[in-house]
C-alpha cells in the first residue's frame, strides 16, 4: 500500500502509470501488457529507418557464419 511506503521512503503518487524507461504499460483483464512498439518506432523515426522495407527474418536462417570468408586480406 502506497501509504505504508510513504511512512518509510519519500514517495509521490503520479496516478496509474503508462510509461516507465522506455516501456509502455497497457492494463488488461489478466494483468499488464508491457510494449516496446513505441520505443521501436521512435528509434526507426531517429534514424531515418520508418520507412524501411520490413523483413520477417533480417537474414539467412540457413547460412552458416565463419569468422573468415577464406579471402585473402594480404595486399600482394
């Protein structure tokens, strides 16, 4: 209970909350839903990226990666 906080630590009551570090917070019927769209959205807007094509899989699932293509990076 928010009064019982309040006797030990310095508290303010700000009301039923919406965002918290980047998260937003959606009350439903079995709980709370917790959402990074907005943060998503807001950083593909900051970097010019909102209107890039979307891709299920950004990737090859089937390639597998090496630490070394097996060209030679040595100037000759």
């Amino acid at each position: 209970c928010i009064s019982t906080l309040a006797t030990v630590f310095s508290i303010k009551d700000l009301g039923s909350i919406h965002f918290f570090l980047g998260v937003e917070v959606i009350p439903t019927s079995q709980g709370l839903f917790l959402s990074q769209h907005k943060y998503i959205y807001d950083l593909l807007d900051r970097t010019k990226m909102a209107d890039a094509k979307i891709v299920h899989s950004p990737m090859s699932t089937s390639t597998s990666l090496t630490q070394h293509d097996g060209a030679s990076s040595a100037v000759q």
